[in-house]
DNA sequence: TTACATCTTGTTATATTATAACAATCTAAA
DNA sequence: TTTAGATTGTTATAATATAACAAGATGTAA
C-alpha cells in the first residue's frame, strides 16, 4: 500500500472528513487554499484514489466518498444506500451480499468479480418526518 | 399505459433499435434530420422515458439502453453487465437475483425497492480473444 | 552517482453532459 | 368550452470531465 501524494493525500483528507459525497468541483472549491487550482488536478487525484480503494465514485451522483470499509479488500465490488430526500450516502458492507453477488451469474454461466449496487429509499430519519 | 408524445417515440424507437446503449449528444445527432433540434428537447424525452421504464440510464456511462424486460414490473430495480472492453451492456433479468435485493436488508433493517446494479467483467466475445 | 523510467504536478484550453428560464402549443377530461 | 397538465421550442448557461503539452519529483538499477 503506496503513500498518497501531495495532491491525493489533501483530497482524500477532505472526502475522508466529510459527512456526505463530495462533487469534483466542489472539492476543487474546498482545496483552492491548499494550491490546487485546476479541475484536473482534482481529477487526477480522484481517479488514482478510486483505483487504489480509498474512496468510491457514486456514480447516480457523480460523487465521491471514502471507503469505509476498512479493510475493502474489494474495492471493485461496492454497495451504497442513498437515500432519495436527504441524499445521505452509507456503503454496505454485508458479507451475505457481497457473498451472493460475487457468485452470481448470468444466463451465460458468466460471473463478474467487479460491481456497483446503489440501493435508493428513505433513511431512517427521512422515513419517520 | 400511455401512448408516447412525438419527442419521446422518435428517441424511444432510436434506442430501441440500437445494439448498444446511446449516449444523449449520440442521440442527438440521430434525430436532428427529424426536427428535435436542442440537448433539451432529448433530456426531456429521456427524463420521461426513465420515469415510465421504457429505458434505463446506465449511470456508470452516461448512456440509456431500451428495457428488454418486456414486462419490467419494476423499472426501478435494474441490472446490468457492461463489458469493459467493448463496452456491451446487457439487462439482466434474475429472478433470484431481484428477489434477494428485493429482500435484502441492511444492517438497520432497512429495505430498498429501488435499486441499480452494474456488474463490470469480460463478455464472452472479448473473453477468449 | 548517474541514467532511466515512472509517477506526479502545473497550466490552458476544450469537450461532454445536463439544466434554467420563459413562452407557446397541444391534449384530454370536466 | 374551459381549464389543467403535459409537451414543445428556443436561447443561454451550468456542471462534469478530458486533451495536450511541459516540467518537476521519485525511485531503482547499473
Ligand atoms: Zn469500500
Ligand atoms: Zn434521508
Ligand atoms: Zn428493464
Ligand atoms: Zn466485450
């Protein structure tokens, strides 16, 4: 497990400390004070960190959010709730459903060891207003 | 079940008869020669078309594909395998799969009715090449 | 230590994806 | 026929993401 550089530690820092996804140009915001100026300087760092697992792309919302998983080993194969007024963002770590997606296959007989899962619905605080 | 405006059969039936998901500029493109002239007017055809389930949006590609579920009860529950190499999607109809997301409660206890999953992998095509 | 490859950064410009705002027109039900 | 809702047309703009090029940092292996 590589160090992150200048740029991807000061980006994982602020995704790792948020409390929702952050949006790419949001971060940028976020980051101008620290030197990073330009768009693909966010993106850069933003792609090495989902490659390595740090963090996840929510891709229904084009953001990102650390992984917490802590030990992800697959940082390939994730699974989220999002909920649909709030926008609140919980990776799932379910045994049972990681278990069951990584052995399922297709009508070919195909299995795929890489997926993306977002669950859409109320949180509970959401569910009860 | 309600009949398609105008805007909304002509790119329903573009992407219907197309082989792999298009993206919204793709489309476009496609239809301009029949008088749907703005990126407008096709969003909000694909907006509608999203809503009643006649399409999906591949979110991981910014692309839409028709439902081939022909009875997709639930549009709002989809699943895909994307090749990553040719990029072929694919809708997958389970019924054991839908049933266990279906059913599946995180650890609140919390079901989702709506979901979207994409597996990534090697179609089997690109898998012996 | 040098030479090499690789990764990382900086910068400007541009491409791609999507929505805001406003007005007109069509459609179906009361 | 009126009226509410859906649909269309149009221009402008916002939001998301990548291309292309140059320079600097880093780590290996001779
Ligand atoms: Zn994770
Ligand atoms: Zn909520
Ligand atoms: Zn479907
Ligand atoms: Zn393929």
């Amino acid at each position: 497990m590589q160090n992150l550089s200048k740029n991807q530690q000061i980006i994982f820092d602020l995704i790792d400390k948020s409390p929702e996804p952050l949006k790419a140009y949001t971060i940028l915001y976020n980051v101008q004070k620290k030197g990073i100026k330009a768009p693909l300087q966010v993106y850069r760092a933003l792609d090495k960190l989902v490659e390595i697992g740090k963090i996840h792309k929510i891709e229904s919302r084009n953001a990102f959010i650390a992984c917490h998983n802590s030990s992800c080993q697959v940082a390939k194969a994730t699974a989220f709730s999002i909920c649909e007024i709030c926008e609140k963002v919980t990776e799932i770590s379910s045994d049972s459903l990681s278990k069951y997606l990584a052995n399922f296959k297709d009508k070919d007989g195909m299995k795929y060891i890489k997926y993306n899962l977002e669950f859409f619905g109320l949180c509970k605080k959401c569910k009860v207003k």
